[in-house]
C-alpha cells in the first residue's frame, strides 16, 4: 500500500473521540465505511461530502483491512 495512502487517516484525541478519521476532518473511517456497507457508491459519498476525494475512500478501505489482519493463535 502506498505509504501516502495511509497519511490519509488521521488520529488527533480531541476529534471525534480519538476515532481515526479522514484528513483531518470530523468524518470517522467507521462513518465512511458503513455508507460503504449501506450500499453507497462512491459517486454518492462523494456528491454528499465534497471535501473527500476517491483516495479518501480507499484508503478509509485500506485502514480497514489492516486492522482486521492480525494473526490469530490457536492453542493446540
């Protein structure tokens, strides 16, 4: 993934709860990514928060699948 893809998503404690969000702005990756699951399409999310761009969108999908790869130990 291109590192500048991820300088995307940003953590600041006094925004949002300290949830990661987009740029900077007060639209959490969680927020971005249940539209997604609603069945929004990017043109949609776009038209509706035309402070994001496409990358914004991808890389909110990218953050997401990094932290759910996490090996998991099964004891034996």
């Amino acid at each position: 993934m291109p590192k500048q893809r991820l300088e995307r998503i940003t953590i600041e404690p006094g925004k949002c709860g300290g949830s990661p969000c987009l740029r900077g702005y007060r639209i959490r990756v969680s927020d971005l990514l249940a539209l997604l699951s609603a069945g929004a399409s990017h043109a949609e999310i776009l038209e509706d928060y035309p402070f994001l761009e496409e990358e914004d969108i991808y890389a909110a999908l990218e953050y997401a699948t990094i932290q759910t790869s996490h090996p998991i130990v099964i004891a034996a």
